[in-house]
C-alpha cells in the first residue's frame, strides 16, 4: 500500500520530479567528470603548467559539492512542500506518521539511485566524447586521460549517497514538525489563522 | 436516541504568553445526538473553524473535554486519534481534497482500503455509495476530469464509506455554485434523514444551514442562540435570516 501511494503520488507530479530529476542527473554527471579529470593524476601533471594544479581542483571539487549539496536539499524540499496538502489528506483518512514518512524515503531512494546511475552514465558517456572532441579538433593526444576512473566512481556514489541521506532526515524532520491542520489547510488561509 | 458527541466547557486561545493572546473560544458546551444535522453559524473570525477543528481531531482545546461516540478526545495519542479518525470520523472540506492522481474510485475507497477491506466488500460498498450519490458514471475518471459538483459528490462518498459515527463539514458548499451546493445540501438532508448520519457543518450561508435539524450561533468564542427546525425549509430559512441581521452581521 505505502509503495503504491509513492509511485500513484510521484506520477501525479511527474512534471516537476522530471524537472528535479533532470537537474539532480546534470549534477551527478557533471561532478563525475570533475572528479575523474581530477583524479587522472597523469594527465593533469603531463599538460599543466602550474604546479598546484591539483590544488586547484580540489577546491574545485569542495565547491562544486556544496553547490550540489544545497541543489539537492532546497529542491527535494520544493517538491515536498507541493505534497504537503497530499500527505495532509493521508493523514487525515487514518494513515501514521510514520507511513508518510515511509512514502518519502521510499521515494528519496529511487530518486537517488536513478539519478547516481543515469548521472554516472552519462558523465561518463560525456567525458568520453568531450576527449574524443578534443582529441579530432585540435589533433593532439591526450597522454593518460581515461574516462573510466573508480576512485571519481566511488567519490560520486558515496557523497550523493550521503547528500540524499541528510536530505531525506531532513525533510523527515520537517514532516514530523508540522502540525496536520497545516498540512490539511496547505495553501489554504484559514480565517483565524493566529498572528 | 444516543449522544454522538458532547463538548463541556470548551476554551481555546492562541499565542503563548502575554503576548499575542487570542482567546479564540471562550466556553462552549453543547451535544449532538445520533442522526441530528447540525450546523454551526458564525462570522468570520467568530471561531467557528477553530470549534470545527477542534471537534475534527486537527487541533486541541486549551481547555474543556469532548467525547465522540463515547471516546474522551484527550485521552488519545497521534497514532490513536488517527486511528480514531479514520474509523468513526467523515470529513468533507470546501476545497475537497480529493488526490488527483487516483481515480474517483480510488479515493473513494481509500479509507477501506487503508483497514485493508477485502476488495470484493470495497467494491461492493462504493458501487452502491456512488449510486446513491449519482456518480456511479465517473468513477473510473480522475477528479481533474469531473464537474465541481461531482468532486464534492466524491468527497461526500469518501467520508461515508467506512460508515462513521460523524461526519464534519467546512463549509461544504463554498466552492459550488448555486445549483451545485442545492443538490449537495439536498444530499446531505437525505442521507441524514434516510441512513441517519450525524453530521456537524460550519457555514456562514443562511440557505445552507436551514437544511440542518439544528443550528448554534457563534459570536466572540461563544454560542449565543441555538435555533430548532419545527416548521418546513423556507420557513427555517427566514427564521435564519431573522437571527442573522438581528445579531447585527
């Protein structure tokens, strides 16, 4: 029952989860290609010629996964809270707390999963033929490039993992928080809604 | 006849502290006996909807008790009042809240299928709810494909199916227009004369509450007049009307 309220509740708001679903995947793809340019230590040091290079993409890559971490969080809240009034009803017609709260991990996890796929996937696809551009174009070799790289595959699954994780407390947290009458009443103003 | 609910001594004030303090109820008492269609009559901000909210299981009294079918309200954790809520308690609100990614039949046999019905009995119970209630034609259609008239008709259908002890309405009929909120009110009179359902109804609509059996007034947090239906519809109406202008909207 809880996992098919999740799957009716998500193809309702399909738009919007394609629209999140579309950022999370350009995320997850372009921090892979990051990290795996990052982590062919070869290339970097055969075509730099600065020698704190890998510095330079370290702090890169820090930045790039707050950018990411806060992407993740605001969005999966955004869509949430377009569900408030959903999970209001539920509550309202006798299904727990508990079982929202189910309906929402079980929905944050194949969000997540889907995307980490897909997105590794495509920065993958990506960095290949981006090097293979390169490569044509200005008819040089790439000395040491590999698109394929497990220490940039490892990074990307375990800190989307995590980000997905804090995200889905998170939102858990919130949904515990608010009371039902706000939940029910959502984007509905109640006449004597306390100043 | 039995009582299906009694509220003694009900307060409610929001805010915490001295500041922001709103006494929103003051003290307010009165039952409702199996098979009545009450109304409760206000202003805007007269704190009808708190009453309703309260009598809803949504919001807690500061102070007072009520018991429904016989359950003191206060006496229950979230996961009993929900329980509670889903099996004795129908709620139908202005804007419907119906779930607009499942069918008109989906909703409606929702809460039966949340106790985990056998689908056979679910089956059965909704065919001849919608029926009754006319939309019988729709229900494999979702609620964005239905008139407003059809939705609230739906909404109606999902607060009876599992035959609660009371059914709370918001001002059911706000969202409909006039022809529309005559058949629901019709409805809703003939379900409580014919099935004897209980119902409790918020409105600020004189035409909707002279369909009920019996009407409180709410002014400040208090109930100031309670009024009886002895004579038919129309004549209810005007003695509605009567009370209204001379409590001074």
């Amino acid at each position: 029952m809880i996992i098919k309220l999740a799957r009716t509740g998500m193809k309702g708001k399909s738009k919007d989860y394609l629209i999140l679903f579309s950022g999370l995947i350009c995320s997850v793809s372009v921090f892979y290609m990051f990290l795996s340019l990052s982590t062919n230590r070869d290339f970097i040091t055969n075509n730099s010629v600065i020698n704190s290079i890998q510095l330079v993409f370290w702090v890169g890559t820090a930045l790039l996964s707050i950018i990411t971490f806060f992407y993740i969080l605001y969005a999966h809240s955004f869509l949430l809270t377009l569900r408030k009034r959903e999970f209001g009803t539920y509550l309202l017609l006798g299904i727990k707390r508990k079982q929202i709260k189910q309906v929402a991990y079980y929905e944050t996890t194949i969000i997540a999963v889907s995307s980490i796929l897909i997105g590794i996937l495509s920065g993958l696809v990506l960095s290949y033929l981006v090097s293979l551009g390169i490569t044509k174009q200005l008819d040089i070799e790439l000395v040491g490039f590999h698109p394929i790289s497990l220490p940039a595959f490892l990074v990307t699954v375990v800190y989307f993992s995590l980000a997905f994780l804090v995200t889905s407390l998170w939102n858990s947290r919130k949904l515990s928080k608010t009371p039902i009458l706000e939940l029910v009443h959502a984007n509905v103003q109640t006449e004597e809604a306390p100043s | 006849m039995k009582t299906i609910l009694t509220a003694s001594r009900l307060k409610k004030v929001y805010g915490s502290k001295k500041s922001n303090h709103y006494t929103a109820l003051q003290d307010i008492s009165f039952s409702i006996r199996e098979g009545e269609f009450v109304g409760i009559m206000g202003p805007s901000g007269s704190g009808k909807t708190t009453l309703l909210n309260i009598l809803s299981t949504l919001d807690q009294a500061t102070s007072g008790t009520i018991s429904i079918d016989g359950i003191v309200l206060s006496a229950m954790n979230e996961d009993q009042l929900s329980e509670f809520r889903s099996k004795r308690l129908g709620f139908i609100f202005q804007d419907f809240n119906l779930l607009e990614n499942m069918t008109v039949f989906e909703n409606i046999s929702l809460p039966l299928s949340l106790h985990g019905h056998p689908p056979g009995v679910i089956k059965e119970r909704v065919t001849k709810l919608a029926a009754t209630l006319s939309i019988e034609g729709v229900l494999d259609k979702f609620p964005s494909e239905i008139s407003g008239g059809q939705k609230q008709r739906t909404a109606i259908a999902r607060a009876l199916i599992h035959r609660p002890a009371l059914v709370l309405g918001d001002e059911p009929t706000g969202a409909l227009d006039s022809k529309n909120a005559t058949t629901l009110l019709e409805t809703l009179s003939t379900l409580n004369e014919e099935e004897q359902v209980s119902i409790a109804m918020v409105t600020h609509d004189a035409k909707s509450a002279s369909y009920c059996s019996r009407l409180f007034f709410i002014q400040d947090g208090n109930i100031i007049r309670e009024l009886k239906r002895t004579q038919t519809r129309e004549r209810f109406y005007d003695e509605i009307v009567d009370v209204v202008s001379e409590l001074g909207r």
